[in-house]
C-alpha cells in the first residue's frame, strides 16, 4: 500500500491485506540499494502466521517515493512516523544489514513502541569500505559487483539456489541496478557513519535475535561481539555456509531462526 | 573503477547451480527422477504452496536436477532465473503465454526456425494472438509494424537457415521505446558466442536440444528472464502488475520485482500448461554445458575451414556465413560476434534440386536428418523438410531457394569433412553434367 509519510510517498508491503489491530504487527526492513522484495517469502510466511506485515521501501527506494535518508536515526524516525500513519502502535522489527540497523535503533529510542528485533546480518558499529564507498559516490557499477560478490558465500558464488531455477547473483546485481543513482551512496554513508551502535544496543530492553551468516564477509561474525556483548542477553542464530544475503542464501533456515522473535 | 571478477563461463558451464549432493555428496548432479517431494509438516506444506519457503512440490513446477539447469543457464546468460521445458518450442510458448492472451500481437523477424513460424503464423491465430513478420536485417521495419496491442518481438540471434545477424542493440531500443521486451532465440549463438542481455535483449529462449547439449540425445528447451525489463513502466503487461485471481491476487511485480516473469511462468505457465523437462533430460543437458566453451570453439573453427574449402568450389553458388566479406550482415557480425558466427550455414549448391539431390545422398559422413547443433556434422534441404510449410515469399523472405542445403558443422577431423563434401560435390556435378548435355 502507499500513503503519505513525512510529505512524501511510502510504500509497504502488507501481503494485500489490511491492518488488523488485533493482531501483532512484524515490519520487515531491507538493506542498502534494495527493497521490500528481498523480504517477500518472509512476509507472505508471517502473514499466513497471523501477523500483520509491513514491508517498507525506504524512502527513495523501490516503490517509495522521496529522498533517501542519509542517517539510521532519520530512518528510524521515518519508520515510526510510518507506523503512526498506519495506526499501528506495537512492533516486532526484522532489518537486513542497514535495516538492521534501523531495528537497533528504533527499540532503543522507541523501546514503547518495539515489542523484539531481529537483526539479520547485521552489526555495530558497520564501517564501509573506502573502495565501495568510493565506487558508490561514482554511481560505479562496481559497487554493485563488490556488494554482490562479497555479499554471498564463496560457495554460493556458483549458486546452489535452493529456490528452482535462481540464479542469486543476478537477481541481486538487478536489484541495485533498479536503485535510483546516489542511493546506494547514501545508504553506505548510512552505515559507516552510525557510530551510536553500542550505545543504543546497551539500552535495548525488548528481545533481540541475531542472525549471521557463518562465511559473511561484509558483517563477519567476528566483528558482531562488541555487538552481542553491549545487548542484554541476544539469541544469536548463525546460519551454516551462508553469507550476508541470508533471505536468499539460506530463506528456510532464516524463517525457521526469526520465529523466535517475530 | 574495476569491480570483484566473476567466474568465468566456462567455469559457469561446470559448477553454476550446483553444489556436491547434500544428501549423498555426490559431485555430479544426481537425477531426482521423482514426480513428488515429501513435507515434514503440514506447515512446511502449506508455506510451500503459498511461496514462503525455497523447495520443491512436484515435478512439474520444479525439480532439484532441473533447478540446476535452469541456474546454469541464469548465470552463463546473466539473468535472474530460467526455466527448463518440454522443448525450445515449449519455452517459446511459455514466454508469449505469460505475456500475453487473445487479442495480442507479436512483431517477429521473418527469418526463423520453421517451427517457431508455424506457431506464430498458423497455431497462435487460432487462440487470438497474430504476428506481423518483418525483415530482420531492417530495424526499422519493426517499428513500423508495431501495433497498440503489441506485447513481445521476437527474432533469433542468427536467423534461420540465411544467418540473419540480429542487430540486438536498434532493435531492442525500438522496443523498449515502445515499452515492449525483445525476446530472442539463442540456440544459433549460446552464451558462448554472444550475452544478448549484455545487448540489449530482456527475455532469451534456447533449443537446448542443440549445442548446449552437443549429444542430439534430448529434446528440451530453456526461457531466460534477464530482470532488466520495467514491466511496471510499460504497462502493458497485466499478467505481470495486475492482481491474479489464480493466486490470491499475487501481484508478481510487486512481490517478486526483477523476477516477476518468471516467477509468473512458472508459478502459473508451468503449473497449468505443464510442458516441463524430464530431470533425465535436464541432467543430459548438463552434461552438455560442462564443456560448452571447449565445442564452440571447435565448431566455428571447423566453420571456417568448411566455408572456405566451399567458398571456392565450382559447384557452390554461393555461402551464406556472415564472417564472410559478402554477407550483408559482415559488418554487424565483426560487431556482435567477435568469436565467430556458429557452426549452421547454408550454401547454393549450382545445378538446382536434382543437384542437391545427389549431393545430400552421397554424402557418408553427414548424417542427413532435421537437427542442428550437434557433435556430429548433418545436413538438411530446408525447401523441401524444415521449412516446407512456408510458401514461396516466406521462403524467399527467410532466404531459402530450392537448392539451398544446410549444414552443422560438427567436431569430427575437419579433413574428412571436406574429404565428405568433395564426394557430394562429385556427385552433384555429374547430376549436373548429365542434365546440361540432355
């Protein structure tokens, strides 16, 4: 669905259907340069479970219109003007890589409003590389090249898709390719410029799943410590020869590991 | 700046899509000959059905030797998905299905397989769908036949028998400035000789029958979705932005961007039409694709040697092969087809059909039969097998003459080939002889 957030346009996924206030609300969150279909198995699979699915396109991503935000904490603010215009007071918030980021944030400075997080190859603080950082503020296709080669497993480099007929690194690579020029920029500034990470994951009060991927190269679990050690007791579900893009390198397993919070 | 590398095709041909067996670890791909696959819940069922889990229901929709298939033929192609079906002619008809219903129009190039014209021309009429043929060396004329109610163009890479270059990057701007994909048969080329999504193409179609299998020992087809093509912008396409009744109104470019047509071809097109591939034939496929890279090579270096020994015989007319300086599409072939032009070229044999005649029947190395893209060299009259439902300006339109003969060009010895061809040619001449002194 679309309507109207900040003045501009926001889109959200919701698995056609409208929000049910009796039920609890799931928000999917996706990384930087993509959108809400990285999340559609989820989405459909919690929908059916009785959820109410929210989707988003941040803004100047995908459907939504917009410029995008250049920090996590305007995302997270974005995220819950959305949920006001949704009517929609309680989450459980699932974010992907940037996404996860705004997961973090939203349940440390909106603890009221964020009931669990998942955060999903995700990790703070997130540093950039200059070389992707460098390609991306040239609007660069290699940034894409980086992001997605880097973004799967060694072994997922020749695919192995367990969705038929697949082929991961060319369904990724048209995903960036569909992001607006500058986007992808924004984003990776995003990332490498939130430095109140720690500080916002030692507030979080509401339950917190992480999900890594064994062979991530972009968020390797090893850089993920300092982050479980400043959260409160997380669940940490680490995902067996799967790189950062768990949705499509390991979708099964990853339902089956956001069940616990979502 | 200069990006990661990726792998390159032929390492693609032998390991994209596949992962050692997790069940057995086999290397090789097994063959999942089953028609079923058992849930471990009804949960897991239902998430299945509802396209919330990555897995496989039955095999008609997908199956694992299948998938790897389709995933090999993604990644050397370059795009976000395949499907593998029944035959090439299989995947052309889920391609124009999933697009498209009565009262639609296809602008296709006139040069093509014998079968794809007999579908587009006779069969698709009948279920309300009508194709305007234009000449494929003339970019402009598929402009100039495009209608409101046009869906798809259509043409192959190098048409068939004449070697038409397809000049994927005009044609493709005229379609996409039209808000329409541009589909092409690739089985003359294979991603070897050309990446036609790289040109410009949106949707690509294989007879995998031919040089990916390299065997002639399946019959099997392959539909490519590149993910490029805007189908939200066109507008043209409900089947792809539109609610489907037939799936708890699933908009699949919305739910499945990039991948939403062949997610729709196979979710609704493999699901309801049901020309699927056999796994046994999908894993023969794969067998072909290993060493992909290592027979084109082999074929058009073959070609060449071929093309010239009969580029100067007495007895040939004349040799339709566009790296030669006096094809009409030379210069497009340098451009698009820098590794060489396939291994089909047809060629005017002097002395007319009583020539060709005695020509193809003395023939021992070449196997005479309707086929193409085989190890094994063969040779065809088109006029009078392959393209025998056209009448005489379809024929002329595709660049047939009643003495044209076809070859393959396979991996033997490229010596006897030509020690083979200069039997036919022997024969053919005496044919000749004798008919010029009656």
């Amino acid at each position: 669905m679309k309507l109207d957030v900040c003045g501009a346009t926001a889109y959200c996924y919701t698995n056609n259907r409208e929000i049910d206030r009796q039920k609890d609300s799931v928000v999917f969150v996706h990384g930087a340069g993509m959108d809400h279909t990285v999340w559609t198995l989820a989405s459909r699979h919690f929908a059916r479970h009785g959820r109410n699915v929210i989707a988003v396109d941040l803004p100047g991503h995908g459907r939504s219109g917009g410029e995008a935000k250049t920090s996590v904490e305007e995302l997270g603010d974005w995220l819950m003007a959305l949920l006001d215009s949704l009517q929609v007071p309680r989450v459980a918030i699932a974010g992907h890589s940037l996404g996860s980021l705004v997961a973090l944030d939203c349940a440390a400075r909106h603890p009221g409003r964020v009931r669990a997080i998942a955060m999903v190859a995700g990790t703070a603080p997130m540093p950039v590389s200059d070389a992707i950082l460098e390609a991306s503020a040239n609007n660069d296709h290699a940034a894409f090249d980086m992001l997605t080669q880097w973004g799967y497993s060694k072994r997922h480099q020749y695919g192995g898709n367990s969705n038929p007929g697949m082929w991961m690194i060319g369904s990724t690579l048209r995903l960036f390719e569909r992001s607006r020029p500058g986007v992808l920029y924004t984003d990776m500034n995003a990332c490498n410029n939130y430095h109140a990470g720690l500080e916002r994951a030692a507030a979080v009060q509401c339950p917190v799943l992480l999900v890594l991927g064994r062979e991530d190269r972009l968020t390797p679990v090893r850089a993920t410590e300092a982050l479980q050690a400043a959260l409160q007791c997380p669940d940490v579900s680490i995902l067996e020869g799967a790189g950062h893009t768990l949705m499509i390198e390991a979708p099964n397993a990853l339902l089956d590991a956001l069940h616990a919070v979502l | 700046m200069a990006g990661p590398k990726y792998p390159g095709l032929d390492t693609l041909a032998l390991h994209a899509g596949a992962q050692p067996d997790p069940a057995t670890g086999a290397r090789a791909t097994p063959i999942y000959q089953t028609a079923s696959f058992t849930f471990p819940d009804s949960d897991y069922a239902a998430s299945l059905f509802n396209i919330e889990r990555a897995g496989h229901v039955y095999s008609r929709l997908s199956n694992p030797t299948n998938a790897v298939l389709e995933e090999r033929i993604a990644a050397l192609e370059g795009g976000v998905g395949a499907i593998a079906t029944a035959s090439g002619q299989a995947a052309l008809h889920l391609a124009i299905v999933t697009l498209m219903g009565a009262g639609s129009h296809i602008v296709a190039a006139s040069a093509l397989y014998g079968g794809s014209h007999n579908l587009l021309a006779y069969t698709l009429p009948r279920f309300g769908i009508e194709t305007t043929f234009v000449d494929t060396r003339n970019p402009a004329a598929f402009r100039e036949a495009i209608r409101d109610n046009t869906r798809l163009v259509f043409a192959e890479t190098l048409g068939n028998p004449g070697l038409d270059v397809l000049d994927i990057p005009a044609v493709s701007r005229i379609a996409h400035d039209a808000g329409l994909p541009l589909l092409v048969d690739s089985t003359f080329t294979t991603p070897y000789l050309m990446k036609p999504l790289e040109l410009g193409a949106d949707l690509i179609l294989h007879s995998a029958t031919k040089f990916l299998s390299g065997h002639g020992i399946v019959i099997g087809g392959l539909l490519v979705d590149g993910g490029k093509f805007d189908w939200d912008a066109s507008g043209k396409f409900p089947t792809l932005t539109e609610p489907y009744g037939g799936f708890h109104n699933l908009v699949f470019s919305e739910e499945f961007g990039p991948a939403a047509f062949i997610t729709r071809a196979r979710k609704e097109g493999l699901r309801d039409f049901g020309a699927c591939m056999s796994p046994t034939s999908a894993f023969h496929i794969l067998q072909g694709i290993e060493t992909l890279g290592l027979r084109m090579q082999r074929h058009v270096d073959n070609t060449r040697k071929v093309v010239a020994f009969l580029e100067n015989h007495d007895m040939v007319a004349s040799v339709s092969y566009p790296e030669l300086e006096d094809h009409p599409d030379h210069g497009l072939a340098r451009e698009l087809l820098p590794q060489g032009c396939g291994a089909v070229f047809s060629f005017d044999l002097r002395g007319g059909r009583n020539a060709g005649v005695a020509f193809v029947d003395a023939l021992d190395l070449f196997s005479h039969l309707a086929n193409v893209g085989d190890a094994k060299s063969l040779v065809i009259h088109p006029a009078s097998t392959t393209h025998h439902r056209m009448d005489g300006p379809a024929l002329a339109a595709a660049g047939i003459s009643s003495g044209t003969i076809r070859l393959s060009i396979g991996l033997e010895e490229v010596g006897d080939l030509i020690a083979d061809l200069q039997q036919g040619l022997r024969a053919a001449q005496k044919i000749a002889e004798k008919e010029l002194a009656r």
